[in-house]
C-alpha cells in the first residue's frame, strides 16, 4: 500500500512533536531549563519598555547589540503572564511556518 506524505502531513506531525515535548517539559520539570545566562538581558529592556524606562539594561545603558524582535515577543509573553510558556507557543507556530516557508523555497 503506498501512502503519499504530503507537507501537511509533515507540519501537522512537526507541531504536534514540539507541542507533545513542550507539555512533558512543562509538567514534569522546572522551567528554569529554558533560561541561559544570557536570559535577563533579553528581558530586561522590554521589562523597562513597559514600565516606561526605555530600551535600557539595569545599568543604565542602552541596549544597542541586538535588534527589539525577540525581546517584543518576550514582552508580549510578559504581559500576558508567563513568559516561558507564551514565548515557547509562539516559538512552536514561527517554526512550524518557517518549514513551510522552506519546503516552499527549495
């Protein structure tokens, strides 16, 4: 019997895999697995954003080295509860449509 695997196939299986381990890490560990040390000068500057201090680190500085993107999603998730949770969501949908986006270009 030959079964045709078609990208939706492949996109539905790739999202229900990331969904699936996201909920066993959720439930049965720490979140703090997700945190690298880099992790506080993500947040902070958007932290600082909504509280209407600019896009500042801690020590007063600027924050020039990376572009806001990242750190928006970040402050959307903060602003909605629980960064790690809403950030790995919307990390889960960017990269299920991202391997669209690839199958699509090659």
């Amino acid at each position: 019997m030959y079964f045709k695997i078609s990208i939706y196939h492949i996109l539905i299986f790739s999202f229900l895999l990331k969904i699936c381990l996201f909920v066993y890490i959720y439930f049965t560990n720490d979140l703090s697995i997700f945190y690298r040390p880099d992790t506080p000068s993500y947040l902070q500057p958007i932290i600082n954003v909504i509280n209407g201090n600019g896009y500042i680190l801690d020590n007063g500085q600027y924050e020039t080295s990376r572009p806001p993107g990242y750190p928006l999603v970040l402050g959307l998730s903060y602003l909605l509860g629980n960064i790690e949770a809403i950030t790995i969501i919307i990390q889960i949908i960017v990269t299920t449509i991202a391997i669209y986006y690839v199958y699509k270009l090659s």
